[in-house]
C-alpha cells in the first residue's frame, strides 16, 4: 500500500485531478455564497437552495471522474487510457456520500420536514417566551389559495396561544405586516417580541407543502426552519404536526392541559375548515347600513360550513359576531332586533357545542352588550377569561364593562389587551377612556396623541382628542387642525363634520356652526345630530322655545335619552316651565336607580344626580327646596376637578348651580370664577344641559355680583379671542371652511 500511495498521488496530478478538485470546492463554495445572498433577498424557499447544494455534491465525482479519465491539450480533448482500482474507490465513496447528503437533506426524518437550514438553534437564544405569527406567503399557482395560507398562519397562532407560558401577538397586529418591507429586528421591537414564526405555503392539487421558519428578532437570524408535505386531507395532522415541532423549538415548560388544547381542532371536516377561512379573509361587510343576510358574502361562507358540520365551533363564533356588528350598525329597528336574535343563537349554540371554549362567550358577552343585558354580558366575559385568560375580546368587553364601576380594573385591561395587540387602535381609545375616568386626562390625552402618531389615518382617534380640546380644555384651534386633518382625508366624513360643528358652536360662531351643519345634515339626514346641533344653533342665538320644540322631536332611546332629557330639562330652565323640570328630573332619577338595582353604575351618573336634583329644586322656591340633598351633593362634590373629561367626577358648572339652588351667591360666585382655571386660556363653553353658561337662569341670577361680571367678562374674552384666531386660521388656510368640503 506505501508502494502503492506515491504512484497514485503521482499519478492524481499528472491526470490534474487534484487541481480540478481544488477548482471545484473553491468554484463551488464561491457560487453558494453567491445564490444564498440572492435566494435571502428575494425571500426563496429553502429548497431552492437545497436543490443548489445537492447539485453541487453530485457534480463532485463527477467532476473528479472527467478529470482522472480526459485530459484538455492544445490538440483538444482526449481521453487518457489507464485505471486505477484505487482511485475507483474513492470515487465510489465520493458518490456514496453525496447521495447520503442529498437523501438527508431532502428526506430528512421520515420524509415531512428539513433539518434547519441555519447553524442557529433554540438553544442559542434560550427560552422564547414571546412570539409573533406573521402571515404565511402563498406560493401556490392560483393566487386565490392566498385565503389559505392565511388561514393556515391564523390556525397556528391560535394553537400556540394555547400555551400558557408563551405570549403570542394577536392577529390583528401580526397580520398588518403581511407584505410589508420591515424586517425582522423592525416587526420585533414593533411587537416586543423575542422571534417570529414566518413561513410559505404551496398548494398543488390535492398536495400540500408548508414551510416555517423561526427567526429571532433581536438579530435577524434564523433559528429554525422546516418544510412539511401532506395530501389536504391530512391538513389537521399537518398542522398539529407544525405545532409540536415549533412548540419543541421555543423551549418553554409546555403543560399537559396546554399540549391537548393546541391539538384541539373546531371541526373534523377540511371542507367546513375551508369554507372558514375562506370567510375570515373575505370582507365582512358589515359596518353599512345595507348589510343583507341573504347576499353577505362572509355570512354565505360561514354559513356554508355550519351546513357541513353544524357543531363547527369557530364558525358559530363568527357567525355570532357578523350578526351583532350588523344589529350595531342598523338603521332599522326590527332588522336590528333579528340580527341581535341571530347574533345570541349563534354564541348560545357555540356556547352549547363546547363549553370548554372561551370564543362562544366572549361572543355571547358582546350579543349581551347589544341587547343592553349588562350583567349577563359580564358574566360571560368573565367566563370567557377564566377558560383563556387571554381571550382578547372577553378582555376588552369586560373592560369596557367595569370602566363605570372600577375604572382602575378596566385599566389594568386594557393595559394587557395591549400588550398583546399593540396594531390595535382601538385599544388606545379605552386606554384613553380609563385614564379619563380615573381622572387622570393628561395621561388620557398622551395615550391618544400615542395611538394617533402610530395610526395616523384612524379618524376616531383625532375627533376622540379633538372632543377633549373642545369639552374640556377651550382649546379650539388644535381641536380644529386635528378635525380638518380628518375632512382632507375625506372629505364627507361623519365624525370630521360633526367635530367641526362643535369647534364653531363651542366658539359661538352660529352662522359658522349653521354652514357646517348644513353639510353635516345633507350627508347624514337621519342622524340625531341634525337635530341636537340644530338646537344648540337656537340656543346660541338665545330662541330656548324653538330649541325645545327640535329636542322634543326627537325620539328617545336607549343611547339618547340620558343627553336629551338633560338637553329639553335646559330648555325648560331658561323657559321656567315647572313641569318640564320635574318630568325630566324624574325620568334621569328613575334612569339611574334602573343602573344601582342591578347593581351597575352608569358612567356619569354622579353628574346626572347632580343635574336631576338642579332640574327638580329649580322648579321651587327657595324655602321648599330639598336643602340637605343639595348640601350632601356639595360635599361628595367636594375636591372633584373643574374638568374631567369623560370621567363622571368633574363639576364644570354644577357646583355654581348648587350653590345657587341654596342661595349661597357668593360662594356660587366664587365656583364660577373657578370655571376659569383652565390652561392656556381655556374655557368651558357649556354645562350639563348643553347651555352656553351665560344663558343658565342658576347662573345668571348671579348677574348683579360683580364676580359674576367679572366671570362674564374674561369668558366672553377668551371666547371672541379664540373665536377670531379660528376666523384668521380658516383665512390662512391653516384650516378648512365649510365651502372647502361642500359636495
């Protein structure tokens, strides 16, 4: 063998086998760098590099075999005679353990998955304990199989938010990435996660090939990535197996309860799945007020897979919150009253089909809300979080729920619903109406201003803080940039109309006011708007009688009769019509002890006590009025701030109407003057019973103390200043006039 091993090595580089060796591994290594770098940025599936690299062990002995057997001269090719049993061997072995590698790389274990095709692992990173599912990429030849991969990712995410020790993004937030540019460190420091489970989805027929990959977020690198084949039929053990291999992965403490509840699957029928996900990412249609039961595209689908399994879980959910979004939005009262019927039977039955999930309550809770049954709507949230502590919309409705009773709670809600859906807007509004109930505004405020920069075309957002600026704080001129940065963006918008109304009514501009109504009533002519503002309009210019007259036109409902009896009760004050203020005061009275007999508080029922008692005692002489009511209102007044926005304990000018129900005049004086101590020059340009305060007879009768007048005069100021700067921006351009949005 030593006489052997010179001639051979000889005999290698005489043949330049040696030297086509050398070439190759170089040429090679050089053109896998080369197509990683390519495949990575144009987001390839991994086994198209696999495919590359397979090729390239192949072509090794083969190259080596042309390289022992010809030789290139300057006459050309020619084949060089001579073998050698030797180097026979070492080919064979070459060739043996290329094939060995390609069958690795491709078969894997047991032919569904890859190994990862990174060097990075879970253990590098440590335990996972946050993660985010962004949506699948479909690489399928119909582009309209993108519902599935969608569906697919949105499947997983429920299955690993299973998992107790792990906090996964909800889909809300992760999918607003689909298709976005950001990378991975981006999306993670977006979503304060620790990786990302991203992956593709090719659908051929009746074959399916997913792959997934986990990246981490805190580099960019891959952890973990595999691909996974299966017939569609099979596509509940392909995702259950995706599940196990990415649960292995994420190295968390998995209990035996979270294991079975992650394998756990709504229905049995990869049809009914289909039709499912088919009808999650179709429009929902539902927020107009055409919405048809018979034509609605998403409520055909689901209601498709409720005829293929009718115990299908998720879709009783769904169908459930199709119902009671439409019943929100509908203008007909009996076409509402059957969308709520339908809303409560689909989550009932869900409810029914399995007890054990918390979706069918947290769906029964919202039917609850909009069939106004408070308590049973909280006692379903309730069950819905102990079932899954992290059920979002149980989280949130339960929050809006308690915001009356114990805003702190609803607080600490909210505050969770947005760890784990910061993408959602709407969770900064909640935040925003906790923190105002806590009497904490400018924590409020900087929520909004917070969701606002992040989500800058959600409208409700800037009319939300444009409605502080004006309620609470006078300051009109940011209300009014905020308000015509929504009507830029559209130009017919409801909430931009009616916000600018209140910016020019607040300033007491009622031909301004009247314009923006005008347009507000052309767009939106059923809207109790129309007539509210146009009472206001009355009011401005001091005609209480007509303003009456529109109130009293207006029907009452579950959401309008608290507004519109404190609104017709300030018409009957400036009018003295006795019965009038009794009425109302009983109805608010009655409206309320409604709320505390079944143990619920109305957000600001402190308030509207305040006002039933000035509409009830206004109606008497002053040696009949209930003194000691008046004096107990007082005290539990004591110390509340002038302005809380939405919150229920702040006074505006209720403690000056007490006062003056006592007949306490200087001390009414000295709560009026108090109205003042508003930043910046603010004001407040209304009380309770949407009266400008000038025209409150429990003000007025004040009028021949001189810090009435004083009042009166530094009001009146800031109001004409603010009015005037309004006028100048509107000429400046810096904002929009009502002729600048006219249809």
């Amino acid at each position: 063998m030593s006489e052997n091993q010179p001639n051979f090595l000889t005999e290698l580089k005489r043949r330049k086998v040696v030297r086509v060796a050398a070439g190759y591994v170089v040429i090679a290594w050089v053109a896998l760098q080369f197509f990683d770098l390519v495949f990575d940025n144009i987001d390839a599936p991994d086994w198209v590099m696999q495919s590359v690299m397979a090729i390239m062990a192949v072509g090794f002995p083969i190259a080596l075999v042309l390289a022992w057997a010809f030789d290139v001269s300057p006459e050309g090719v020619r084949k060089v005679p001579g073998r050698n049993r030797t180097f026979g061997l070492l080919v064979a072995a070459l060739s043996v353990a290329s094939l060995g590698y390609v069958a690795w790389m491709f078969l894997g274990t047991g032919g569904d998955e890859t190994k990862p095709e990174s060097t990075a692992s879970g253990s590098e990173i440590g335990v996972i304990d946050a993660i985010a599912v962004l949506p699948f990429e479909s690489f399928s030849e119909d582009r309209q199989d993108e519902y599935f991969a969608d569906g697919l990712a949105d499947t997983l995410l429920h299955k690993l938010s299973q998992l107790s020790n792990l906090k996964v993004i909800a889909r809300n937030s992760s999918f607003q990435f689909k298709g976005s540019n950001k990378d991975a460190r981006e999306i993670g420091k977006i979503l304060n996660v620790a990786a990302l489970l991203e992956g593709s989805v090719q659908r051929q027929g009746d074959q399916v090939r997913v792959i997934a990959q986990l990246i981490d977020t805190s580099n960019g690198t891959h952890i973990w990535s595999s691909s996974f084949d299966d017939v569609y039929q099979n596509i509940f053990e392909l995702q259950d197996r995706i599940a196990q291999e990415i649960m292995q992965q994420l190295q968390i403490s998995i209990s035996e309860r979270d294991m079975l509840l992650t394998l756990r699957n709504g229905t049995d029928s990869p049809e009914a799945y289909d039709l499912l996900m088919r009808a999650i990412q179709a429009e929902w249609d539902v927020d107009r007020e055409s919405f048809n039961p018979d034509t609605n595209r998403t409520l055909a689908l689901v209601d498709q897979a409720l005829d293929i399994d009718p115990n299908y879980v998720q879709a009783l959910e769904m169908r459930s919150g199709v119902f009671a979004s439409a019943m929100f939005f509908s203008a007909d009262p009996e076409l509402a009253r059957q969308n709520l019927a339908e809303a409560i039977s689909s989550a009932e039955r869900a409810v029914e089909v399995a007890p054990q999930y918390a979706g069918g309550y947290a769906a029964l809770g919202w039917a609850n809300i909009r069939a106004r049954d408070v308590l049973k709507a909280e006692e379903n949230f309730v069950k819905a979080l102990e079932l899954d502590p992290r059920q979002l919309d149980a989280m949130q409705g339960l929050g809006l729920m308690t915001i009356s009773d114990d805003p702190q709670a609803a607080l600490g809600l909210f505050t969770r619903a947005q760890e784990l859906d910061p993408q959602d807007s709407f969770v900064y509004r909640q935040r925003f109406f906790a923190l105002d109930a806590l009497g904490r505004l400018d924590e409020g405020i900087a929520a909004l201003q917070d969701g606002i920069e992040r989500f800058p075309e959600e409208h409700i957002l800037k009319a939300d803080l444009a409605g502080t600026y004006i309620s609470d704080m006078g300051r009109l001129d940011e209300a009014a940039r905020l308000t015509s940065q929504i009507l830029e963006s559209d130009g017919l918008n409801r909430l931009g109309l009616a916000t600018m109304m209140d910016v020019w009514r607040a300033a007491g501009d009622a031909d301004r006011t009247t314009s923006w109504l005008d347009l507000f009533a052309k767009r939106f002519p059923d809207s109790i708007g129309v007539p509210t503002e146009r009472a206001a309009i009355y009011l401005l210019y001091g005609n209480a009688a007509e303003a009456r007259a529109v109130l009293e036109s207006t029907e009452q409902t579950p959401t309008f009769r608290f507004d519109r009896s404190t609104s017709i009760g300030g018409t009957c004050l400036i009018l003295g019509d006795n019965a009038c203020l009794e009425e109302h005061a009983n109805r608010i009275t009655a409206w309320l002890d409604e709320y505390e007999a079944i143990g619920r508080t109305y957000g600001p029922s402190e308030r509207y006590r305040i006002a039933a008692a000035v509409l009830r005692n206004a109606a008497l002489p002053l040696s009949e009025r209930n003194a000691a009511d008046i004096q107990r209102l007082l005290d539990d007044s004591e110390g509340w701030a002038v302005t809380g926005g939405r919150g229920s304990r702040y006074t505006g000018y209720l403690r000056v109407m007490l006062q003056s129900l006592l007949g306490n005049d200087r001390e009414a004086a000295i709560e009026l003057q108090g109205t003042l101590a508003i930043a910046n020059d603010g004001f407040l340009h209304r009380d309770i019973f949407r009266l400008p305060p000038e025209r409150n007879p429990m003000v007025t009768r004040l009028a021949d103390m001189p810090e009435y007048n004083e009042w009166l005069s530094e009001f009146s100021g800031r109001r004409e200043q603010t009015r005037g700067a309004l006028v100048q921006m509107e000429r400046d351009k810096v904002i929009l006039a009502a002729s600048d949005v006219a249809p």
